[in-house]
C-alpha cells in the first residue's frame, strides 16, 4: 500500500489537467498512488489521464457529479493510505513538494496537517508576485513560524478562522483518518478546507507549516468560486461562532473577520441592482462590528433602498474615474480587476 494518495478532482479541464497530472508524477518522493475523480465524466479529460503509462494513477469516472465537497470526500474515501494530499486540476506542485511535507507527519504522529507557502500564477502560468505577496501577509504565512504550529486555543483560531494559513486544499499533506473522522455538513459546501482545519484544530490536531512556496496557485476567472460562495462561508462562520460562545476576545475577532468578509460581498454586490436584496442583508448583518467610513456604508446602504442606490451610483462613479485616470491598473491585492470577483475570497477554492 502507498503511504500517500494524491487526491486530484477535476471536471471539464483537459487543457489544465495535463500540467497538474505531470506535476504529481514528477514527485521526487515516488510512493505514491494518484486518484483522478472525473466529476460528470469527459471523453476529453479521460482521453488526458489515460495518455499517461504510469501504475500509479487511478482513473474513476462518474457519470453524474458529486459536486467539489463530494467528488474530494469520495476520492479520499478511495485512497486507502495513510496519508493524502490534494492537488487540483489547475495548480501544480513544486517536484519536492512531498519530498518536503511528508516526513513531518511520518515522524510525529500528533500532527494532522502539514501545510506550505505557495507562489500565485495566472491561467497563462505567470507568476503573481505582488499578489503572492499580498496573500501571505492577508493570511499571516508571512510571519508565520517555521515548523510545529505552537500557539494556544485563541492563536490557533487566529490562525485557522481568521487569517486562514493553512490551505488543505491546494499546500498541504493531510492525515487521511483526519479527514475520515470530521463530518461535513452539506450547507458548507465548498468551504471544506477551511471547515476541515478548523475541526483538526479543534480536536487538538497538530499543525506544521514550510514557509516555501511549494505549490503554483492558479488565480484565474475559470475557477470554481468566481459566482461566489456565500452561503457556505457563512455557514461555517455561524458554526464556529456557535461553537465557540466562551473563547473571550478571540471571539469578537472571528466576528469582524465575518462581517468583513459579508461587508466585502455587499459593497461588491452594488455593482448589480439585480443582487440588491442580498446586498443589502450582507452590509445590514456587517454593520454592527465594522468602523468608520464601512460602518457608514453599510449602515447607509444596508438599511434603506434610496441609500443603496445612492451607495451603487457613487461606487460606480469613482470606479470610472479611477479606469480613466489609471487605465489597467491592478487591485490592491495585485489582481486585475476583472479577477477581483464579489462574492469570493482572494484565497478561493476549486473543484
């Protein structure tokens, strides 16, 4: 039995799928098994993966789609080692990427995950650094000590809700019986990475971060979340918010983290007066734990029709001004604007 399943769900990206697929089998660590959970089925993906004479890799077809959340907990249901790593069908992996994560786990039975840095590229391949840049220090990898995670419940919180380090889904080796034993309610979905580190850490899993860029992040318009996932996110926020009533300061934190994240949704969401009710509530429910000039919208636009309105025109004009006055100029965070989407993260997830 191999000790590592390489978890790669993919759905409709035969064009992609080749670099991800190489990348896996250019691993310098080899004991290895690659599981390939085709999500609908395609005669073009399938025509990809079968091109490739290697014992290693597993083909599973499915004919109907389990959805992102589904076809990643059926493929680790099937790897059958002890441990997996997922890889999704637009990244890649550095080839050292296992050589470097595996050992931790193998040698400490107490850890749960072992997470790493990453480099963010664009759907051509090319590298984002003020991006990347952007990213670490938004998650707090940045400052991030290497190895062994040593902080108490509070920093482990800050660290897995707040700044959301760790990404399982993309930068990480996880203990297959870790993911077994965590229950995965439907309404989370697609936010199991961060659902999932949060319930290693609650059940005082270890974690150990390499602060190497290891993986090759895909940020690009195709991804699954570019329509957004709020639902989901918000429906981990209200578990680990129930869940956690008695965690003192940290708690409030976890709440401005959450009404930043609804307020981020409500003002992208001006720009679409078909949305305006679903605005309107995430700028409504932000408000009480925003400051200054975002309290002001929200409050503004979050509670009166004629506010949102006027909230939507005066948005829509400094963002004119700004394409005439800067033409092609990048976001804040390194991205160009039309990958800056509403409704998802920077730190988004792909099926």
């Amino acid at each position: 039995m191999a000790t590592v399943g390489i978890i790669l769900p993919t759905y409709n990206r035969p064009d992609l799928i080749r670099a991800s697929i190489e990348s896996a089998l250019a691993q310098t660590y080899e004991d290895f098994v690659l599981l390939i959970g085709d999500n609908g089925g395609s005669a073009l993906t399938e025509g990809v993966v079968r091109s490739y004479d290697d014992p290693r890799i597993r083909y599973i077809l499915r004919e109907e789609s389990l959805g992102a959340q589904g076809n990643w907990l059926e493929l680790i249901r099937q790897a059958d080692t002890l441990l997996v790593a997922s890889l999704h069908d637009d990244d890649t992996w550095q080839p050292d990427f296992l050589e470097k994560a595996v050992p931790p786990l193998l040698a400490d039975p107490t850890l749960g995950m072992v997470f790493t840095d990453f480099v963010c590229i664009d759907e051509t391949g090319r590298s984002l650094p003020t991006h990347t840049a952007w990213l670490a220090a938004h998650s707090g990898r940045d400052t991030l000590s290497s190895g062994r995670f040593r902080g108490d419940s509070a920093d482990g919180l800050r660290m897995v809700v707040i700044a959301n380090s760790p990404q399982p889904a993309y930068a990480a080796v996880l203990r297959r019986e870790s993911v077994l034993m965590t229950e995965f309610p439907s309404d989370i979905a697609p936010i199991y990475d961060l659902w999932l580190s949060y319930r290693m850490l609650s059940r005082g899993e270890g974690f150990y971060y390499i602060p190497e860029p290891l993986t090759n992040y895909r940020v690009w318009g195709g991804s699954l979340t570019a329509a957004g996932y709020a639902t989901g996110l918000d429906s981990v926020f209200h578990r680990i918010v129930a869940e956690n009533r008695d965690a003192g300061p940290v708690l409030d934190e976890i709440e401005v983290a959450w009404a930043h994240e609804r307020f981020g949704r409500g003002r992208d969401l001006l720009a679409d007066p078909s949305r305006r009710e679903e605005s309107m509530r995430d700028l409504r429910l932000a408000a009480p734990h925003l400051t200054g000039t975002s309290w002001v919208l929200a409050e503004v636009a979050g509670r009166s029709s004629l506010g949102w309105d006027a909230a939507r025109l005066a948005r829509a004009g400094v963002r004119g001004v700004r394409r005439r006055v800067r033409p092609g100029a990048l976001s804040s965070s390194g991205l160009r604007e039309e990958h800056v989407r509403p409704n998802a993260r920077a730190d988004d997830l792909r099926a």
